[in-house]
C-alpha cells in the first residue's frame, strides 16, 4: 500500500486559476484591483524567494501587489510608519510585513509591527483582534497555512467532522489555528506538543495528522493509524548527511540529490510515513504553494470586505 | 474510594480575602478605588441574583461597584451608550454586561456590546482581541470560569503540564478557553463535543476531565479513569422527577430536597463518579463561586494595569 499524494502545489494552482475571474469582477465594479502591500526589510536571501513569489503570485491573479524594501538598517518606527501610511491608504487591502525582521530591531519588533496592522488589513491573520474572531467563529482574515490545509482536505473529499484530529505543534501562526480550525469543523481535536508524553501513541489515535513542529523526520510510521490522512507542514532544511541518510533508503533519488546539492528540503513526516497512510502530502509541493495561494484569497476577501463595510 | 472534594466555595473565600490588602493598597496608592461598573437590562431572576452576588464580592473586597439597571424596553443603542460612557470614565476598570440581553434587542446584540467594550476593561474576557491576546499566551484578562479552574488545580496542587485533560464542551466562555488555557501550562489537550464518537473512550483516557456542556449527568462512571481530576463546570436546573431518581440512589438526602423544593441544581457529572475520581468539583460550591472570585481578581488587574499604562 502506498499514500495518495495530496498535491498541493496543483490545487494552489487551480485556486489561482479561480481567482482571475473574481479578481477582474472586483476591478470592473470597483474601478480598481485588490491591492496588497508587502514589506521586506533587510536582506535575508530566504525571505526574498517568499516575497518575490507573493510577488508574483499577486500579479498572475491580476492584483496589484506593492513592495516595499527598507535597509536592515531601518528602525522599528520606520517599519511602524510604512504599516500606518498603509492602514490609511484607501487603495491597499491587505498588509503582510515578511518575517523575520532584523534582529537589531528587538526581539518584540515583530508583535508590535502585527498589532499595527489594521485588522481589516491583516491578511496573515496573525493580529490578536484576527485570532479572537477567528477562536469565536465569526467573518475574519483566517491564518494562511492552516485554511490551506482544510482547503485541501475539503477538495480532496477528506471529511472532518466526527474525526479525530491530532495537531502536533502549537504555534500562533499554525498549530493553535488549525486545531481551531479542525474543532469549527466539527472534528475532535488533541493538540500535541514537546511536553505530550507518548506521542506516537495519540498520533496514532488520528484519522487526520497535522504535523508543524519543524522537526525532520519526528512523525514516523507508528505514529500513524493505518490509511490515517496526514499533513505535513514542516519544511526542514537538512544538510546533516547521517539524518539525510535516516531518511531515505541508499539508492534513493532524494539521496542523489543531497548529494550533489549538500542540502535538501524535508517535511516533519519521515518518508517512510508513505507506506502506512492514506493520504499524505508531500514536503515540498505540499502544504507551501497552498500558503501562498490562501494569501492571495485572503487579499481578495480583504478588498470585499472593505468595499463592503468601508473601515479600517 | 471516595473523591477529594475540590472546595471552590472556600478557595473563592481565599481568594476574596487575599484581594482585601491588594485593593487596600490600589487605594492608598491612586486615591481611588478599583472600580467595576456592571449593567443588567431586564429583569430577568436568575440574573437579578447573580448580579447581586457580583455586587457583594466586590464591595465586600473594598471596591467601587457601580450597578447600572435598565429596563427591558431599552434598545441596543441605549445600552451601547451605557458602556461607551463606561469606557471612557476614567474612574471605571471593569466593565460586565450581565447575560442575557432582553430577546428583543436581536440575536447579535450581545456580541455588539461586548464589541464596544474597551479591551483594557474587558473584565469578562469575551471580547475578540482578549481572547485573541489570550491565544497568543500574551498578558489579558482571561474568562473568569476557565481562569478559576486552573487557580483551583494550582492551589489543590494538582499538576497540569505534561498531564491529558479532555475537555468536553467548546464554548466561547469555557471550553474553548479552557482548552487554550491548559495547553500554555502543557497539557495534552483533546476537545471534545456533540459531534465526537465515543465521548466515554476519549474522556477515560484524561488525567483531567473538564465537562462544560450543560448537560446533566452526562459524565458517567465510565468516563473516568480511576484517580483522574475531574472539574464540573455544569449547573443544571433540573426538575423532572425521572431524572432526578437517575442521578441518586434512592434515599440519598438530594433528592428529599428535590421533592421539598421541585428542582434542584445538578452539574454535569453524574454523582456515581465520585466513586472513581480521585479528585471532584461538587455542584453547588464548585467552579461556580471561583468565577466570582476570579472577577474581582480581573478588576483589580484591569485596575493596575490601567494605571500602569493608561489606556482604554
């Protein structure tokens, strides 16, 4: 038996295909495209493949996307004034600040950058104004990686309700959402962490696995219920040859691979994962181009809403 | 065996008597008084006692308690009148809008009210942005029933991190909280519902079981594993005869209260599990009298806090 493959990189594909026609429906009643301002201070080489794929992602499904680069240099204020000169200017529907920012700023430069962003603007979904709507059930921006993930379950025909869900990871920006997320669903919920004991054991309890720790390799085949869907949403940068060879049986292609390029990307789901599920996504190709996808709905929804109801 | 009885009455008592000094001391300090404004519309019974008991647990711990009463023919704009001369009075910290609004005010005034009140003096902790601070595990005022849970594990010594607590109901104003409250201290944590399969199963599996449903009875013997805590958060009134005689053994002196009195209050954990818990909530005198005292505990933190940064 072998795992589905849950494509995600298609389905993001597809839903980008799906927003061309809203998108141009949007600008031939309000005159305008949905428009998103992304900031990107300094000059982290990761954050600048983010960014120029939001970038690109924006304009393929007809928005306008405005980027703004500051120096690693800039302060915290300037990082505050860019946000504040975008919560009042009527034109711009969604705000998204890339993480990380420079370390100089100070380790809370980050929140206070978040609970600047108007929440009307907040298409991350990270405010806490966002995360309370969102933990009520009530109309809101919904974190990105976790509403891709029911996005992908619902489109795959996965159902939820009555199931039994185990979150492994409690981060604000996925695992707290998603186990929210699972439990508006109707599913039973477990949230799992560094301090469960006997994890393998309540992983195995689930009909659905979400696994967002960052741990290469952590969910491994007794962790999972025979035919169980599991979701990845780890993406490990590996470069350690002895785990790069924990992971894969010699002669694999992903071997070769590491080989030639001394690094690769893996999920928080050990390959060997794929033998035992029933639905698996795939690290990369997964849960990633999804974010991104779930970006561009929350830009469009932003835009709606707020010719709809005209704050923030 | 036989359950240790968790005493909410006496630690609620504990906890009044501690705020005494800590009040005693905001006073001198600022010159004035931590002071909570609290607004029953209607005359609903139930709340005209509740209300009352608020009224006395603040006054009795030295604070302002100002009791503003409309009557049920007030419209939602009178009462959001109400609370907006509240938010920016100067002199009030807290603010409580006694449930339920008269039905004629529509189905959403309730959370329109509390929208308009002032986070900083969200003393109930139900507005979005509280219980969004709340989820990021960042400082805010936390739902009073849920907060006086985790005071009572922690003052009965009953460890929480590490441990699986289950808790059943997913409410806006207890479980949900509950849950987000047990998983910062590290606990394991399943959300159970209306929609789980084998409630039983999952609950046995708990260190510590919350039931928050509303539903009388409902957790059986079999819900429990032997020893686990388990907090009853229900108060049923119940006054079928039938389901009275399910909950006692027949003699048992609540049910001659129940035939003096026609009713009486039940929780939602069957009395045939004090058998096999090894630690239990009574109804009354349980969580019930801890919400209380967790409010007056809120206030003066709102009071403090507004002081410290003045907001709001």
């Amino acid at each position: 038996m072998s795992a589905r493959t849950l494509d995600g990189q298609a389905l993001a594909a597809r839903i980008q295909q799906e927003l061309i026609p809203q998108v141009e429906a949007f600008k031939h009643t309000h005159g305008r495209p949905p428009a998103l301002g992304i900031l990107l201070v300094g000059d982290d080489p990761a954050s600048d493949v983010y960014v120029r794929n939001k970038v690109r992602s924006g304009r393929e499904a007809g928005m306008r996307v405005d980027m703004l680069r500051m120096p690693a240099t800039a302060t915290l204020r300037d990082t505050l004034t860019a946000v504040e000169a975008w919560n009042v200017d009527d034109a711009i529907d969604g705000i998204l600040v890339q993480s990380p920012l420079p370390a100089a700023m100070g380790h809370d430069a980050e929140q206070q950058v978040i609970d600047t962003i108007a929440p009307a603007k907040d298409v991350d979904g990270f405010g806490a104004f966002s995360v309370g709507m969102l933990v009520q059930n009530r109309p809101t921006l919904v974190a990105c990686t976790p509403s891709g993930v029911i996005e992908l379950l619902d489109r795959e025909g996965i159902p939820i309700a009555g199931q039994h869900a185990v979150v492994i990871g409690r981060s604000d920006i996925v695992g707290k959402p998603m186990a929210i997320l699972l439990l508006h669903r109707d599913a039973t919920v477990t949230i799992c962490h560094s301090r469960t004991r006997n994890l393998a054991e309540e992983a195995r309890r689930a009909d659905i696995v979400v696994a967002a720790v960052g741990r290469p390799g952590l969910v491994r085949r007794d962790f999972v219920k025979p035919g169980a869907t599991v979701i990845d949403v780890g993406i490990n940068r590996v470069d350690d040859p002895d785990l790069a060879a924990s992971l894969f049986p010699a002669g694999h292609p992903r071997l070769e691979t590491f080989r030639k390029k001394g690094a690769f990307l893996v999920g928080d789901v050990h390959p060997e994962v794929e033998a035992v599920a029933g639905a698996l996504t795939p690290v990369p190709g997964g849960v990633g181009p999804l974010t991104i996808a779930m970006l561009m709905k929350n830009t469009l929804k932003a835009a709606q809403s707020r010719v709809a109801v005209p704050v923030g």
